[in-house]
C-alpha cells in the first residue's frame, strides 16, 4: 500500500522530487548495501551489494533470485490487503499462461497477429456487455489500466469539442471537465496534463455523488463532457449515470448545449453488468460516448489491464488513431504507451471462456455477500456510523460515531489492524467534507466469510483496547493511507 497525502483541488502542483517518504512502511534500512546470507554464497561471489547502483561484477541466478525472492517477501500479505482494490490472485492455469506468454508485445500486431484478434474479441464482448448499439459498430482499446483508458476517454472528448468549436468558428481556449471532487487522481492528472480546467462539483452529506445536484452551475460552451463514476474511490458507491444525463438534457433544451458523458467504470464496469443488469448507466443513455474499466480489479485479471470503448466509430476523432509502420506491418493504434505486455490481454480472454457470464456474476455475488455482511456487522459496533453499505460495488467506507470518544480517531484503528496483518485505510474526505474522516474495505475475490468474521473480531478487540483508554493517543505523524 502507498502512503499518500490528501489531494487537494486547488489546483497547485509541487515541483518538488519525489523521494521515498521515511516515515512509510517500507523496510528501507538504513545502509546502502544488500548483504547476502552466507549459507547462499558461492566461492568467488560477492557477499553484499550496492542497493543504489549496478553492481560491479555478475552473481549466479539463484543467488540473484534469492535476494530478490527474499526483499519481495517483506511485502504485506496480499490477502489482507483491503486497501487496493487491484486484483492479487488468479488460478494456476492462468499464471501458467501469464508465463507462457509473457514475451508478447501487444503493440506488434504483425508479429503476434493472434494477440491482436483476441484483443479485438475482448473488446467487443466487452461493448456487447455494456450495451452498445452495436458490436460491431463500436471501436475499443486495450490499455494499461484504466488510467489510460481514462486519459484516452478525456482525450476524445477534448478532441471532439475542439473539432466542432472550429468548424462553428469559435475559440478552443479554455476547455473545461465537469466531474465530481471524488474522482480518482487519473482525472486530475488529465487535466493538469492536456490544459483542462477541472470542475469539481463537491460532495456533501446531502449529495454523496455528483447526481445532477447544480449541474447547470458547471457547465457551459467550453465543457467537453461530464465524467459520471460507476464506483467512487473513496466509498465505492455508484454515480446515478442517468440522472446526471437528465440534468445535462434540461440543460440542453436551456441552452442549446449538447454536452457528452464519460463513464469512468473503473471497478463499477465490471461488477454493475452482472448484479445490477437493469440499472441503467451504461450505452443504454445516449448521452453516454465512451466507457473506461480496469480489468485489473473486478475483471480478475493480474495488474496491467484495462479497457475504454467507444459507442461508435465517429466518437472517436480519426485524428488520434495513428497508423503505425512497425517491424514490416501497418496498424492503427490509439494508446499513449507504445510497447506493452500483451499477456495480460490474452489473461481476460481465458476469464471470459473460463468464467462466462455466470461465472462472474458468481464471482462478484460472492464478493458482494462478504461486503454486505461486513458493514452490517460493522454497523452494529457502538463507534461506528456507514457512510455506505457495499450493494454499489463490494466496498464500503464508515466513519467514527460524533461524541463516541475523544481518545482516538479511525488512523489508530487502522494502526492497531495493522499489528495483525490488516491494511484497511483511513482517510479524509475531498473538499467540502475534508474534516471527515472514513475508512475503507475493498472486498476482492479471495476475502472469505472465514476471513470476514477474524477481521470482524480483531476489529472488535482494537475497537474494545482503544476505548478502554484512559487518555488520548498521539496525534503527531499520522499519515493518510489512501490507495486509490
């Protein structure tokens, strides 16, 4: 997990180095050198190592693997990690096809034909699951994860406003984004990057998503879409897609403005088609253009994937598809990586042979039901008050009851977890609500009922120690641990 501080949406940026943060939960040590454990050494090796620069002489592979075998041990325990909402397991079958094909490069169409064609497959079962028009008739990308995906998204949408200000002979200055204050830092970094004002629309106890709430506030000729989030980070639950549309019509019929929706699906994509098949959020509203997910978290694939479709062809500008001569062959590609694994790819499509539609739709049952069962244990506990209760996505965020204690707040909660493996974040809100405070539980695949009810009591023992203190605890140093 990575220690970061809050984000804040004023629009200042750092220009200082990022360093490592001493104060994290990396076991950095203190020396700059890597000392080998004599019971591996080779006659003629080296014993230590510089940690910071090449070393000057070789080392035999299993010495070498050992050393990197035993500093990746030191990491936490993925399976108590509910902090990430990234996938951490798959079956042997497809880590044994994640070795196998682990040399493909996904840009090298004409070398590995076959990985493209598969690429392409997953696409359109994708658009097909997410209620194109037409399967055929829509344009998709794999990426690198949905951050790509969702810089692709926001570039077609710039693109397309751009288009249509110049040919009405209009100014392009000046593009702006509507979305709310709790998106995921990937739409902050877009608009820091392409020169595109973000407006964020706060959050508040009233309006827990943006759900059309004043939208006509934000909007005007220079916005090139409304960003709705089938899954917010910081809570999990679901921005109402149809009702932002509603709001975003009535704006039209006011104005004249016909202003478009990126659905950034990041874990929503993948769990919204199979729990909650009538909600209405995805190409089913017209206003809806492009839709983006990560396939590295509710897709069950290993980290490195996602995906971004298009409604149509003609939603996507043909001024950013580039065609592409490399090593013999032409092809069209829209990415911002070029040379990318392409076994993550092949990975989707054996989950979606292997899973099918009902396979995931157990899969994320499942997930749900370990989620559900969680808050409302939770929410029994005398400290503890939901924010919401994971029947969105399997995540859920609770805060600290007003007047339970004055001793404590939720980072030391999240500390004493700790102690027993637990990684379970604390965190302030965005803007608006940044005094409040939450943590978070993503339930993945792989967090049992078992699991569920010794989390259950350990938060019930820390809650119980915390509470039978008689003074404050220390305030000094704590850090925001938020994973988006």
């Amino acid at each position: 997990m990575t220690d970061l501080k809050p984000r804040s949406h004023s629009g200042s940026g750092s220009s200082e180095p990022i360093t490592p943060d001493r104060s994290s939960h990396a076991f950095a040590g203190i020396g700059d050198r890597n000392q080998l454990n004599p019971i591996f050494a080779r006659e003629g090796e080296a014993t230590d190592f510089p940690l910071d620069r090449i070393p000057d002489g070789e080392s035999l592979p299993e010495t070498a693997y050992q050393i990197v075998h035993d500093e990746a041990m030191l990491d936490g325990n993925a399976r108590l990690n509910l902090a990430t909402f990234v996938g951490t397991w798959m079956d042997t079958h497809a880590s044994q096809l994640y070795a196998e094909t682990a040399d493909k490069n996904m840009i090298d169409k004409d070398e590995y034909p076959q990985t493209a064609a598969i690429e392409t497959r997953c696409w359109k079962m994708i658009a097909s699951l997410w209620n194109a028009p037409s399967a055929e008739g829509a344009i998709g990308t794999s990426t690198i994860g949905s951050s790509e995906a969702c810089m692709l998204g926001g570039l077609a949408l710039k693109r397309r406003w751009q288009l249509r200000r110049r040919a009405e002979g209009k100014s392009t200055e000046k593009p702006n984004l509507v979305l709310s204050s709790a998106v995921q830092v990937c739409w902050e970094k877009f608009c820091n990057y392409w020169d595109v004002e973000a407006r964020y629309v706060p959050i508040s106890d009233e309006h827990k998503v943006l759900d059309g709430h004043d939208l006509d506030k934000y909007v005007d000729e220079n916005t090139i879409g409304v960003v709705a989030i089938m899954g917010v980070t910081y809570t999990g639950m679901y921005e109402p897609v149809a009702e932002i549309s509603k709001a975003l019509d009535a704006i039209q019929e006011k104005t004249g403005l016909d202003v478009k929706i990126h659905v950034d699906g990041a874990s929503g994509g993948m769990v919204a088609p199979f729990l909650q098949p009538d909600l209405v959020w995805d190409f089913r509203v017209d206003r809806v253009v492009s839709i983006s997910t990560s396939a590295h978290k509710y897709g069950l694939v290993y980290p490195g994937l996602g995906w971004v479709v298009w409604r149509t062809v003609d939603d996507l500008p043909k001024d950013l598809v580039f065609d592409v001569t490399y090593l013999g062959g032409h092809m069209p590609t829209f990415a911002l990586n070029f040379s990318r694994p392409g076994a993550q790819v092949l990975l989707q499509y054996y989950l979606f042979l292997r899973l099918g539609w009902d396979g995931y739709r157990k899969v994320q049952q499942a997930s749900q039901d370990v989620a559900v069962y969680l808050s409302g244990e939770i929410a029994k506990m005398d400290a503890f008050e939901l924010w919401n209760d994971g029947t969105d996505i399997p995540v859920f965020a609770w805060q600290l009851k007003q007047g339970h204690t004055e001793n404590w707040n939720l980072y030391h909660l999240s500390e004493r977890l700790r102690l027993k493996g637990w990684l379970i974040p604390a965190y302030p809100m965005p803007d608006n609500l940044s005094d409040l405070v939450v943590q978070r539980i993503v339930v993945r695949n792989g967090l049992s009922r078992n699991l569920a009810e010794s989390l259950l009591l350990d938060i019930q023992e820390a809650t119980e120690f915390l509470d039978a203190l008689e003074s404050p605890m220390p305030i000094e140093g704590q850090v925001s641990s938020f994973t988006h």
